[in-house]
C-alpha cells in the first residue's frame, strides 16, 4: 500500500479529518500507553485532535475529556495553504514567522499573544 505524502498544509481550526497514516500513529500510540498507568485523556476540539483521543480513549479505556483551552491557532488566510504556498504568497510574513513568530501581525490570523491571552 503506498500512503499519500503529507501535506504540510495549516490546518488551523479547519475540520481535516486524520490521515490514514495518522489512524496508524494513533493507534500505535493507543498500545504503547497501555504500558503507563494513564488516567486522565484531554484533547482539543479539533476533529483531528479528537479522533486521535478517541481511538486512545477506546483502546485504553478511559474517558475523554474534551477542553476547549487546547484549541488551534486561528491561521486566518494561510487556513488550508501548504508551507510552499504561504512561503510564495507571503514571503515577508513568512520569514517573521520563522524568524521572530511572536511579531507576526496579519489581518484574520491570530497572533501568538491572542492565542496566550485565552490562558
């Protein structure tokens, strides 16, 4: 079976289920906990966060705990672009990014201080 490549895109708070290879990740990480006493399984709201803590929560027994503080950054317009493209189509910001995240300022994506702020 030959798995698809990843696709480095900003998922964001977008609803991008899991990839197959992502089931897989999951599903090894599920046996390897059983090992640990774990007794507590929080996940963020995201789809593909929750997938993930389901298929753990399942395999584990545990209850899920869903908290809305381990949200996604909002991505505003970079939502659903690759690295590649927001390199190309935003090239200043880009390099902020990379370089000095904290000082990203860019109309509909959350900065990092927002993102702390809700903490």
């Amino acid at each position: 079976m030959i798995s698809s490549p990843i696709k480095k895109v900003y998922a964001g708070k977008s609803p991008e289920p899991l990839t197959e290879r992502g089931v897989r990740q999951a599903k090894e990480v599920s046996e390897k906990l059983k090992k640990f006493e774990v007794n507590a399984l929080y996940s963020s709201p995201i789809q593909r966060a929750l997938q993930t803590a389901q298929i753990i929560a399942v395999n584990n027994g545990l209850d899920l705990q869903v908290e809305e503080a381990f949200r996604e950054l909002e991505m505003g317009p970079w939502e659903g672009l690759s690295e590649v493209d927001v390199e190309k189509r935003y090239p200043d910001e880009w390099n902020i990014w990379n370089t000095r995240p904290a000082e990203l300022k860019l109309a509909g994506r959350e900065t990092l201080e927002e993102l702390w702020s809700v903490y």
